[in-house]
C-alpha cells in the first residue's frame, strides 16, 4: 500500500509523509522549502511532491491519504467540556456544541483542495483523530512489540490536549484524555508568552532558561489545580480566550490574563535570564515535570510496570528535561519519543494509523533522515550561480579535513546527504564546533546563529563513547532525552555540558550516519573526544536549511567561514587557509 500522509490540521507546522508497505521513505516539513518558519496557514504542498518524487511514485498511484484531524461527535465529553470550561465566552462555548466541526469541514475542503491541485485522483481520504496520530507515530514507529504504554502531550487537537493509552499487537488503545482549556502543553506555551517567547517555537528556550532558576522560589501551584489523577488549568490566568487575554502595545492577545500580569509582573522582554523571570522558567518546568509524572503513574504505572516500555510524541515530547525525569522512573525500562514529535509528526502518524489498519506491518523508525539529498554536482552549481562568488574546491578526504578545521577553533557548517525530519539537526544540516575549545558555543551564538547567550548546544557522541559520557547505554539517536554527564566529561568537552551538568545528547551510529561518525571519529583522533558540538544549520527565526541555495544564504548571512557540502569546500575569502 502507498500511504501519504499530510499534517497542516492546527495552522501550523505543515508536513508530509510516505509509506510505502509499511515503510517511512520520506518525510519532509514546508517550511524548508518555502523558507517560513513554521509555515503557519499553509498546506504542504512541496512537501507533499518531495516525497513523491523522492520515493519515485506518480500521484496517481496514492492509495490513501490520511491525514490527523477528525469529526468529534457532540456524543463526545470533548465538546461538553470545551464549552462548560468556557462559560465566560458563550459565544465560544455555543460554537462548540453547534458548530464543533466547523475547522474539520475547513481542514477537509483544504486537503481536498491539494489532493485535486496535485492529481492524487485515485486515493481515498482517511481523517485520524490529532491524538490518535501523534500515539501511532510514536508506537507504531518505536518498534516495540510488548504491551506499550503510550502517552500524548501537546496543546491541543480538535479538542483533547492530553492522551494516555497503551499498544498491543499493533492495536493502540485509549485510557483517558484530557481536554481544552485543560491543556499542560497549553500552560507551558502561555507561560513562554509570558516570558518573552513566541508560542509554539519558544518552549524550548524556557526550557533551557530553567536550569539557571530556583523553582523553589515561587509557586506555580496556583497556575493548575491537579492530583495524580486529574488537573484542571486555572483559565482565570492563563489558557485564557476572547476578553480575558491581556494584550501588548500592538493589541495582540496573549494566551495569559492580565490577572498573572497583576501576580507576576510585566511580561519579560529582551533576551536576558534576569530577575524574576528565570526562576519563573524554573517553576515552571517543575511543575510541568511534577503533574506529567503523577499523571504517568496513575494511568500508565501498570504497564509500564509489566513491560517498562513508554511511546511519547506531542509537542511537550519536545521537552528534554521531562524526558529525563521520566526515564528516571523506576518503571521506565525504555523510552522511545518520536523525532518529530510536535505537529510535523502528525503526518507520519497519521499514515502510519491507516497503513496499521489496513494490514501493513509498520517498520521501525531507524533514523530521522528523510529529507532531500543533493549531489556534488548541484553543490557546485549553487555555488558558481551565487552572487558573492564564493572560493570552492572539490575535496577527497572531507572528514579529515573538516575535523582539522574543527579542531583548529573553527565552526564550520555542514551540509550533507538527506535533511533532518523534525527539529533537531542530526549531523546532516548542523553547524559544527570542536566542544573542548573554549568560548566556542558563545561564538557560535553570538556572530553565527543571533541567539540567547544562555542557550545549551548539544553533543553528537560516538556510540562506543556514549555509554561512559552519558553513565547509560539506553538509545538516544534523537536528541530527545537530556542525561546526567559522566565524570570528568564537562571539563573534557565543557562547550556542550548544560549548566545543571546535563547534556541533550544523540548518540551516532556508523550504520545509520557513516559521513558523520567518520567525521567525529577524525576529530577524536585531533582532540581525544569522539564528541562535536551541534547546532541546527540556520539562523534565529528561521528554517533549518534545506537545498545548497539555503546553505549559501544562510553562510552569508553570518560570520561563518567555511562551509562543507557534500565533498565541496566553501571559503568566503580566497586567500582563507584551507588546506589541512
């Protein structure tokens, strides 16, 4: 069966996915074609025709298209809820019961609007629930076979914000949901409003705010009403709708009242971690952290006490930090969070749901590259057609030579093989550094990537290094865990240690990345550490890059002084040193 799936369903974040028999062949997201960050009102539509091409596969040979957004019958509590929760905007609560498919009807006239606009004529369309998609990407592709407990976090869907279930024999199954406005994903994206971030590309950044904070300092309790078995969001603060959002100069409502502003303080501004603002952060992550795992033991403490495995997806799964602290838990023997586990993720989800179905046997996930890929040849033609004229030259022993450069102090972007799919830069679109040269991460911020000081890099670490830096053995090829660092690896590689001692780490495998693992395997031979120091190939505000074109820009809109693509050497000065 040839399987498509399309996300785009909440006005953010638009993708596309492949299957073919089971197996995920491509996957990209818009935003790295059409250079928005994510693409927000957009349908992936040069998504949707990289994966065909990719995979060789006519429009009209798509079996299904499926796609994760569904009707909610007012049968549902989901409706009930959303409406009683939101008694202070009747209007609101009206809709919901009246009209609480209003955005499923607009959804389906868009996807069959791109189905029609892209000649996939012969396939069948197939509407999965939001939460539904997000559980299949995360146990359908872990490529767990026991009973699975299976969890999803994110702000919302149609209506539910949070899933608790569990898979077996390909069969996922609900427990318990939670609805709007009672959303964890929905408070912690208020809260990065409050702090200064945008919502949806922020929470990240309060994340790594927090570990320069005290939570102790402020309680948060006050935010969320909860218990190890339920939690009810205190939408006098935040979560908050139509007159009860406090606006900025501009008039723009914010997802917080002006009830927390009278509490709290003016909302932050600027990109500083000062008083009060970063032990906000920390609060704030401890009580996301304190109710997820009460919640987690209540309605998952069985499973995961029979067969200790956990699926995650859901743009909290994001949260790395969450992630440690559920691993920690005596009962979580093995962790699997989807790579693309915010919206994106959604249409590997929902494909993987209806391949799952109708009988295919879905394989495992086995690396996040997904994407385009493009040859020497195209990486000389951008380069000869780009205005500045950049010095070039072809290269037979590129990871040796790039580590040299590495080790020299240098960052060097590298662009190779097939883009990421889903947020993190795993050594195909990254910017690199050597992490035992000092000061490296803060140039890097400063004159490369026009960030936050404060934000954290992450190592990529050979896999024969790992278990000693990262004191475990448990896989993480994602970047999606932080782990507590060995000792004496933050004085080894202090570039890439976190300030609370953690790293956000990805462990590489010579099958699943070679170039790469070559790569770190040179620069180990240079500095005594099988680890490098890894950022997305972008800069602030925008998309990872995707084609030679996108590397190009981006390397000129920066300080960076060498650029590797494929086996093409890139200087902005003819005269640089480049011979290693």
């Amino acid at each position: 069966m040839i399987i498509l799936g399309v996300a785009g369903a909440v006005s953010h974040d638009p993708s596309a996915a492949l299957f073919v028999d089971g197996e995920l062949v491509a996957a990209a997201e818009e935003e790295r074609f059409i250079r928005d960050k994510h693409a927000k009102g957009r349908f992936p539509y040069e998504a949707t025709r990289y994966c065909l091409a990719e995979a060789g596969i006519q429009p009209g040979q798509v079996d299904v298209v499926a796609f994760p957004y569904a009707k909610i019958p007012l049968s549902s509590p989901a409706r009930w809820h959303y409406a009683a929760r939101h008694w202070y905007a009747p209007d609101r609560a009206l809709t919901a019961l009246l009209h609480g498919n209003r955005r499923y009807h607009r959804n389906r006239s868009l996807l069959e609007k791109l189905v029609a606009d892209l000649g996939i004529n012969n396939a069948r369309l197939e509407m999965v629930e939001h939460h539904l998609a997000h559980a299949s990407s995360a146990y359908h592709l872990s490529g767990f076979k026991e009973k699975t407990a299976i969890l999803g976090i994110d702000g919302k869907g149609e209506y539910a914000t949070t899933f608790f279930g569990y898979g077996e024999n390909g069969r996922i199954h609900k427990i318990r949901e939670f609805y709007d406005p009672d959303s964890l994903g929905g408070v912690y994206g208020a809260m990065t409003e409050y702090l200064g971030f945008e919502m949806l590309d922020g929470e990240f950044k309060v994340m790594g705010m927090a570990p320069y904070g005290d939570p102790s300092r402020f309680d948060f309790s006050r935010l969320m009403d909860y218990s190890d078995r339920d939690f009810r969001v205190n939408t006098r603060l935040v979560n908050v709708i139509g007159l009860r959002r406090w606006k900025n100069a501009q008039g723009k409502g914010m997802y917080f009242s002006p009830k927390l502003v009278d509490w709290l303080g003016p909302p932050r501004e600027g990109d500083e971690i000062d008083d009060p603002y970063v032990d906000y952060a920390a609060s704030m992550q401890d009580l996301l952290e304190k109710v997820s795992l009460g919640l987690i033991g209540h309605y998952l403490g069985d499973i995961l006490e029979e067969t200790g495995k956990l699926a995650f997806a859901g743009g909290v799964a994001l949260n790395v930090k969450l992630n440690q602290r559920i691993l920690a838990r005596d009962d979580v023997q093995e962790l699997f969070v989807q790579p693309a586990a915010s919206d994106a993720g959604t249409a590997i989800g929902a494909a993987s749901y209806v391949a799952n179905q109708m009988g295919d046997e879905i394989q495992p996930m086995r690396h996040a590259y997904l994407g385009p890929r493009y040859t020497n040849e195209q990486c000389i033609a951008a380069v000869e057609a780009h205005p500045r004229k950049p010095a070039w030259e072809r290269i037979e022993d590129t990871p040796q030579r790039t580590a040299k450069l590495l080790a020299d102090g240098n960052p060097v972007a590298w662009f190779q093989g097939r883009m990421e799919f889903g947020p993190r830069a795993l050594g195909n679109r990254s910017i690199l550094g050597a992490p035992n040269v000092p000061g490296i991460a803060d140039r890097i911020n400063e004159q490369i990537k026009y960030r936050e000081r404060w934000r954290p890099f992450c190592p990529s670490i050979l896999d024969r290094v790992a278990p000693d830096m990262l004191q475990t053995d448990h896989p993480a090829p994602y970047m999606t865990i932080t782990f507590d660092v060995g000792e004496g690896w933050k004085e080894r590689v202090p570039e890439v240690v976190h300030e609370d001692g953690t790293a956000r780490a990805q462990v590489v495998t010579r099958d699943t990345n070679p170039r790469y693992y070559a790569l770190i395997e040179e620069l180990e031979k240079l500095t005594g550490n099988g680890v490098i120091l890894n950022t997305s190939l972008n800069r602030r505000g925008e998309p990872m890059v995707c084609s030679p074109e996108d590397a190009l820009n981006m390397f000129y809109g920066s300080d960076l002084q060498y650029l590797v693509m494929e086996d093409i050497l890139v200087t902005k000065n003819p005269d640089s040193e480049t011979q290693a």
